[in-house]
C-alpha cells in the first residue's frame, strides 16, 4: 500500500501520568509530545492534540488514520484516550489502530528469539508480567505478579520491563536484552503505520483497553449498573 494513503497519523498514549502524542504528516515528517499532566487528561487531551497539529499546519479534517495505545495502564486515562480516538475516527471516518505497550516492546527489541518476560506497572505492589515468544504477544500469558514475586515468576528467562525500573537481582548480567525500554508516541506510531500499511485495521466497536485485569474504578462502574 502506498505510504500517501496515510499521509497524516495521529498517536494518542493516556495509559500513565505522561501523556504521549505523534503525529505524522507530510508522508514522512514527525512531530510528538511528552509532557506530565498527571490525571488531568480529561481537561488538556482535546487541546494538546490541537496544539499539536496547529503546530504541524495539519488540520483535524485532513487526519488519514488515528492509533491509540490500548495499555495496560491507568484505568482511566485508558478510557478518556480511547473515546477520543473513537469518537475522531468516527467523526473523520478514518481507520483507528489499537496498540498494546508489549507490542512497542516487541518493536523495541526487534528480532528476539526465544521468551522474554515484559514487566510493566501495574498497582503500587504489583505489575503485569507478559510473556513475549518470537517478537509476539499471547494476551492469555499476561499475569498480574506481586513485585516482590517478579523473580520468582521469570525464574531464568531474559526480562525487561516498560515504565518500571527492575531489581538488579532479577537481571541476567549474561542477557543481551537491555533492562528497560524507553518509548514515546513515535514508537507507537511505527506500529500502528506498519499495521495500517499491511492493512490490519481495528473493528472499532471492539476495540478495547486491555485491562488484563478489572481496575476497583470498573469493577464499581459494573456494580453500579447491576443497582440500577
């Protein structure tokens, strides 16, 4: 597919206090944001993403495409991010693009054989723990791990981790896979391009944050519900 289908693609990450923006234009100029908000993306998202494509010359009616990271991460900054970018592409009629934090550490590793365990924060006392096979994913193998069991859960397998810093202990010195992984919106939005291009688009009535496990905000939204 040629790249000028998707001239202008937009990257939305809400799933932590950072909130990550990138935007692609002009078929192959980038420009991205990393700016703490902490948990206000309900009140500064709308107006980053105009800030950002003000900044561009890039008009919201012009976007060809919109990726979104899906998590896990923050329940709601997952929500918020996640309706905005429904509710453009909808309105754009473009294609949306759900990418998940253990697909940019796929990226980020690039062509790793074997398993690898990818550790990312979850709770305070805990974090998820994915198990990475050949540069793929299984959302079934994602576990919600105590830190403290973390070792205990890789046993000998290589780790990283995505927004965590890791015991030293838990690290092989003899591991070529580095310790942690360092990532923006431009990361997410070389994922979600390659996947536009081969044209692996998202049902956007399904797409989901993945959770992995129900937050206490979800679990009384449900509840919440069911009274009614």
């Amino acid at each position: 597919m040629n790249d000028l289908t998707y001239q202008h693609v937009l990257a939305i990450d809400t799933s932590t206090s950072v909130l990550r923006l990138a935007l692609r234009f002009g078929s192959d100029r980038v420009v991205k944001l990393n700016e703490d908000i902490g948990a206000s993306h309900g009140q500064m998202l709308i107006r980053k993403i105009q800030d950002l494509l003000d900044g561009a010359g890039v008009q919201t009616r012009q976007l060809s495409a919109i990726v979104i990271c899906t998590g896990p991460g923050s329940f709601t900054g997952l929500r918020i991010g996640l309706a905005a970018a429904k509710g453009m592409a909808e309105a754009l009629g473009i294609p949306i693009i759900g990418v998940s934090l253990f697909d940019i550490a796929a990226l980020k590793l690039g062509n790793v054989a074997g398993e690898v365990c990818i550790v990312v924060p979850f709770k305070r006392d805990k974090c998820f723990v994915a198990t990475l096979q050949d540069d793929l994913c299984d959302p079934e193998r994602i576990e919600a791990v105590t830190i403290d069991r973390i070792g205990a859960f890789v046993k000998d397998r290589p780790v990283t981790s995505v927004g965590i810093k890791l015991p030293p202990e838990i690290l092989s010195s003899e591991s070529t896979v580095p310790p942690g992984i360092e990532y923006d919106a431009a990361d997410l939005l070389q994922v979600g391009t390659a996947r536009l291009e081969a044209g692996d688009l998202d049902d956007i009535s399904q797409l989901q944050p993945l959770y992995v496990q129900k937050s206490q905000a979800e679990l009384r939204y449900e509840q919440r519900r069911k009274d009614q």
